[in-house]
C-alpha cells in the first residue's frame, strides 16, 4: 500500500472515529507500527492530526464528516445554497458545463432550470437529480464507484477531450499555501481533466472551507479562476485572498436586493 492511500485510510478513520491509535491502525493496514508514526508525523506537519501518546485525533473537529461518503454533507446547508445560486447567475443558455461532484455542486443541479444546456458529471447525486430534467442534455463519462462518484481512467481521459465552457469545481479545503484541497486521491485525476478542458472554472463553496487543508492539492490558487462562496466570508479573509490575486464572488445575504 502506498503512502498517500495509508494517508487517504487514516484520515478517513479519523474522520469516522475521531481518535486512532497507533497499535489499530498498523494492524488495519498491514504495516509496521514505525510506518505508522511516520505517517502520523507527517500528516500533523500538515496540520491534519494533533498526535497523542500511543495515536492521534483530529487537528480540527470542523473536518468530521468531510470526506465524501454515500450520502450528501448536510453541513451549513443554507450556505451551499446561497453559493450555489450565485454560482448559476455564470450559467448562460446553451452552455456546456461540468459539475464536479459535491453537495454544494448538488444544490446547483437542484436549482438548474430546466432548459437547453449540456451538463457533464460523475457525481451520482447529481445525476439523481438531472434525469427528472428532460431539456438538459446529461453527459456521464462513468467508471466504477468510488463513494458518490464514478471514477476510472478512461474517464478522465474522456473529460480531457471535451470542449467544456464553465467547470464548476468542489473542494474540502481552500488554503494559501496548499491552494484547493480534498482527502480522497482517487478523484483527483477528473478535477484535473474539468480544469484542464474547461475555458472558465469555477470552485463552489461555503465559507467554512477557506484557510482549511485537506490531504492532497489538485489546484493551485491561481489555477482555478473565480471562488463563489456564500455572504458569511468574513471580510478579512476575503481581502487577504483577493490580495493573492483570486476573485472572490460573495452572495449577498438574503433580503439584501437579490
């Protein structure tokens, strides 16, 4: 097994128990309690864990429940909406769009107007929900499921010869340093094809994910053009990362002349 799946399976135990040991995790994934450690140091130096005497738990209690799983994240619900509102005021008739598997890229497709448009998508959810739409053209690139994804190869080399307009990306952390972040590896590949293939991108997500880092990078900042986010960003965070040179686009809150 390799470090980063290792890394991939003791956050993903973390997540799910809020506190691993050292002795637990070596017999789960086959290695050695040294490996383990090393793993452990690792992930706190980014910020992931807090280590304790014979184990670890999370660094930040807010990461509980991050990792993509069957079923929606049904954290700050309001906020996802908000976001995703905005995030379709970017969204023109006849456009081909990409959402990127998410709950947030989920309230999008909710909101989606029934209407001509092209929207391509692995997320299964997402699906779920385009198919009661008759006028929107789905397109499923498919592969094998990875949680509420579909994932494969072939896939990803299938995303990275389409002519996409607009991508709209989810993410679990958003960091100045380590850019655009999630836990899970295995859906990195088709973030990178919708970024690579689209002519505008787009990351949706609420406030809770700035200044947060997950396990592995699949942007840079600079790489993913526009931010939309819910009216709950502070004011301080927003300016420090349009500072850096991203735009942020704010929803405004509710009442406030939508």
């Amino acid at each position: 097994m390799s470090a980063i799946i290792r890394y991939e399976k003791i956050m993903e135990l973390l997540m799910a128990d809020r506190e691993v040991s050292v002795a637990d995790l070596a017999g789960k994934l086959g290695v050695t309690g040294k490996t383990i450690r090393q793993d452990l140091e690792k992930l706190e130096s980014k910020g992931l864990l807090r280590r304790t005497h014979g184990g670890a738990v999370l660094a930040n209690e807010g990461y509980s429940g991050l990792l993509a799983g069957l079923a929606p994240n049904p954290k700050h619900p309001d906020e996802k909406r908000e976001a995703a509102e905005w995030a379709l005021r970017f969204v023109e008739p006849n456009d081909i769009i990409a959402l990127d598997s998410g709950s947030t890229t989920l309230e999008m497709a909710k909101l989606l107007d029934n209407a001509p448009l092209t929207v391509i998508t692995n997320d299964l959810h997402i699906i779920s929900e385009l198919i009661k739409k008759d006028r929107v053209r789905l397109v499923v690139p498919g592969g094998f499921r990875s949680r509420n994804m579909l994932v494969s190869e072939e896939a990803t080399e299938f995303l990275g010869r389409l002519n996409v307009q607009k991508a709209f990306l989810s993410t679990t952390g958003i960091h100045p340093e380590y850019g655009f972040t999630i836990f899970t590896h295995s859906h990195v590949g088709q973030k990178r094809a919708m970024i690579d293939s689209a002519k505008q991108v787009f990351c949706v997500a609420d406030h809770s994910k700035f200044d947060k880092c997950a396990l592995i990078t699949f942007a840079k900042l600079s790489e993913i053009g526009v931010i939309v986010t819910d009216p709950y960003l502070p004011e301080e965070t927003a300016r420090s990362y349009e500072a850096a040179g991203t735009r942020i686009e704010r929803s405004r809150r509710s009442g406030a002349g939508r």
